[in-house]
C-alpha cells in the first residue's frame, strides 16, 4: 500500500458525497460557454502528458484527479460538473466515466476513478471537461497514469564499510551506509531514519483554489535518498544522533508509486567519544566563576580535529547552552558561575571537522548552600521560651561573600537584614503565642545570587 493512500483518502472523503458516476449534470442557466478544466492533478501530483513517460500511483482506493472547472461567464453557478474519462492505453473502447457534481468554478474538484475500473500494472489515459447546463468544454489533453499496488517483494540490504554490523567501533568518523534494492527492478529510492517510525511519504500542501503542491520525498535528505538507477543502490555518510552505545539504522525501498517494501535494520556499537571537563579546583566556590577547561577525546582528535563546543549547564539559578570554539589543539576553556542551590553540572558534547557529535562528557557537583541558624533560647525541633520571651536568632553563611539574609516567620511577609563584616547576622524575636514555629532563611551573596533556603523548626511554650 502506497503512503500516500491514507492522506489522499482523506481528502477524498470531502468530495464523495457530491461525486455520481454516470450521472447527469445539474441544469443552469448559462450564457456563456464552459472552458476546458487547467490545472490537472493525479494523486496529488502534476499529470503526466507523455505517455512514454506515465506517473505511477498506487489506487486500491481508486485513484483521485482533479481539475479546475471554468466558464467564460463568471456569473454562472457558481457550481457547475466536471467530468472524467479513463481508459487503458492497450484498449482505449474500455472508457469509464465519472461525474464530480456542484463543483466550484475557479477551484479544484476531485473525483475518484474506481479501483475497480484500474488494474495492477497497466497504464491508463483520463481526461477532463466542463458541463455547464446542456453545454460541455472540450476535453483536456490525456494524463497517463501507470497504476503500482504492488510494493516491492524484497526488503533492502544494508552494509557498512567501516562500522560492521553487530561490532563495537571507535566512533569519530561518519558512518558509511551502502544500500541496495535487493533484486526489485523498480526501486527508485531509499527511506531512512534512526527511530523505527519512519516518515509518512508523499503529502501535499494544499494551496489556493485547492491546488495541491506535492512534497517529493527525495526533497528531504534526513530522510530520503535516490538510488543511482532505477532498482540500484545508493551510499550514506551518516552521524550517528548520539554520541556512543548501540546504534540501530532502519531502512525501507520505495517503488516509482512510494510503495514502501518491508523494513530492514542495521545495528552496531561505537565507543565513547566523550571530551574531558576539568575545573580549576577540586570543588569551585559557590557563586564565584570558575574556568573550565576542555580536552577532546584523543581518538576523535586524531580522526578529525575538535573544532567547538557544546557547553550546558543544568541545576544552576541561571542554566545556559553555549557555542565554545576550540584551538587548533582541540581544547578550549569556558568560565561558568557555579550557582546551583543543592548542585550543579556543565555537560559537554565535541563537534569535529567531519561533523562528528561526540557523547556527553561532563563535572557534577553537589554542596549545601543553605544558611545555618542557631538560638540560644529557642533550639531547633525543641520546646522552649515562651509567648513574650524574646529570643536571638543567628545566621552564619555555608558559602562565601554573603551580603544579606531575608527571613519569613510562618509564611509571612520576607525581611531582609544586612549581613555584618564576617556574613553573619543577628535576628532578635519576640513571639506572641505558644504553638509550632517555622523559620525559613535565605542569604543572597554580593554578586546578588540566592543560596538556598533553610527551615528552622522549633516551638514556643
């Protein structure tokens, strides 16, 4: 079954309910004179007018043309009939005729020639005219259609020259794909994805007056490739979508219709490509910038040199994706402010001169940023003070530069208080009433970044 079968159906279904064969066209009362229908189309695509060179469709549902009606008096209808004729080329007696009633003049109107009327493997004509009332437009010039609902009987073989199938491979170079059609004489192409899904094949965009523009599958290399002859074979240089692990390419063939054969799989390993990330210490400081150094997986450098970097952070306040160039030797540095409140990443992914994307290399790090608290009179997840018993609260930072701390007792309005000359500060409070008590507190350094919060439970008396 062509892929194309399903959205052309679609489609088709619109103009069912208006579609007769054999039936008589709608009188109107017309003065001037219709014109032969412009515009013709067969399953979407342009009709083919040279019968040496026929388009070839698939029709297990019929097969759909279209036309556009016209009248030299724009005051007619504004519906008027189309009419189709089709007939094998091999017996031009065996004429079938279809009538599309209340079109619209100016728009395309589709009609369904019956499967039935259509075998498998012979090429017909159709043609078109205009009814308006009692008067009829010449016939179009004949579209030849060569009907395939037959898809192809083999699936394709699928090889590697330098990343054999079902072994581990040293990744860093483009994976050379050669396929081929597998003994099916009328192969004109290939259909490729990493995913198992493959695109659907052969859509149209459908313009004004109904005019479809079809979208040549061989437009779109992400997905599609010609063979170098009709039933050949083709070559791909691929990048594989992610940078190491098994990899698993599928393949289908395409008939001169866009009939798709059974799908094959080609599946391989490759190792990890990944760059180096080093920090300048151990564990960089909260808030301060860092530089980053990274180095190119030795084996991709020597296949390809590294010529940029994808960097991207995640856990931190402000998390970025950025382009990083490289030297000449592959490494590069990049400066990243470590904010994250609980932890932070930096991943990277190499790309080299070849195209090829490296695996994710990376430095992840987890620390406390949260303020400590502490109270002489009312301690932590203890029962003490009382209602009118003021009691001080301190807060010490866990990282460097703090400026300020903001604090809210039970969800009310945030204050905030300047830290002293060694980023603490003191906090003096008088509660109003016994019961459960949550103290929550945030500092925030100079450069204005937020640690993270802490909760400080305890209860009054």
């Amino acid at each position: 079954m062509s892929l194309r079968a399903r959205p052309r159906a679609v489609l088709a279904l619109l103009g069912t309910a208006v579609l007769a064969l054999f039936a008589a066209s709608p009188a109107h009362a017309a003065t001037g004179t219709p014109t032969t229908p412009t515009d013709l189309y067969n399953g979407y695509e342009s009709c083919s007018t040279d019968v040496a060179r026929p388009t070839y469709l698939w029709a297990g549902n019929g097969l759909n043309v279209e036309g556009i009606p016209g009248d030299t008096d724009l005051s007619v209808g504004p519906t008027v009939s189309l009419q189709y004729q089709v007939w094998p080329v091999a017996d031009p007696s065996q004429v079938t005729t279809v009538t599309r009633n209340y079109a619209v003049l100016g728009s395309e109107a589709i009609g369904n020639l019956p499967a039935e009327a259509l075998t498998d493997g012979q090429t017909y004509a159709w043609q078109a005219q205009t009814v308006v009332g009692e008067q009829a437009s010449d016939w179009s010039a004949p579209c030849y259609v060569t009907i395939d609902d037959t898809r192809p009987s083999n699936a394709p073989t699928v090889t590697s020259p330098n990343y054999p199938q079902g072994q581990w491979n040293p990744g860093g170079t483009p994976v050379r794909f050669v396929l081929d059609s597998n003994g099916v004489s009328d192969v004109t192409g290939f259909e490729f994805s990493w995913q198992q899904d493959l695109p659907v094949v052969g859509l149209a965009e459908i313009g004004s007056h109904g005019i479809p523009a079809f979208q040549n599958p061989y437009d779109d290399p992400e997905y599609f490739v010609r063979a170098d002859t009709l039933g050949g074979s083709a070559t791909l240089d691929l990048v594989p979508p992610t940078g190491s692990g098994p990899m698993r390419l599928w393949v289908a063939t395409l008939d001169r219709a866009y009939n798709r054969s059974e799908v094959t799989s080609y599946q391989f390993y490759v190792s990890s490509t990944a760059p180096t990330v080093t920090p300048p210490e151990p564990a960089p400081r909260f808030g301060k910038p860092a530089t980053f150094t990274l180095a190119p997986n030795p084996a991709q450098q020597s296949l390809s040199p590294v010529v940029s970097y994808t960097v991207s952070t995640s856990g931190g306040q402000h998390d970025t994706t950025i382009q990083v160039p490289a030297a000449a030797d592959g490494t590069a540095h990049v400066t990243i402010t470590v904010d994250g409140f609980y932890n932070e990443s930096v991943n990277v992914r190499s790309t080299s001169a070849n195209g090829w994307v490296s695996d994710t290399g990376g430095w992840y790090s987890s620390y406390d940023s949260t303020p400590t608290v502490n109270s002489g009179v009312y301690t932590e997840y203890g029962s003490s003070g009382g209602a009118g018993v003021p009691g001080t609260f301190t807060f010490a930072p866990k990282v460097p530069d703090v400026a300020s701390y903001t604090y809210s007792f039970n969800g009310e309005d945030p204050v905030t208080i300047r830290a002293g000359a060694h980023h603490t500060a003191d906090l003096t409070w008088t509660p109003s009433e016994s019961g459960g008590q949550d103290l929550e507190v945030f500092a925030t350094t100079s450069s204005g970044i937020r640690t993270a919060p802490y909760d400080y439970y305890f209860s009054v008396n």
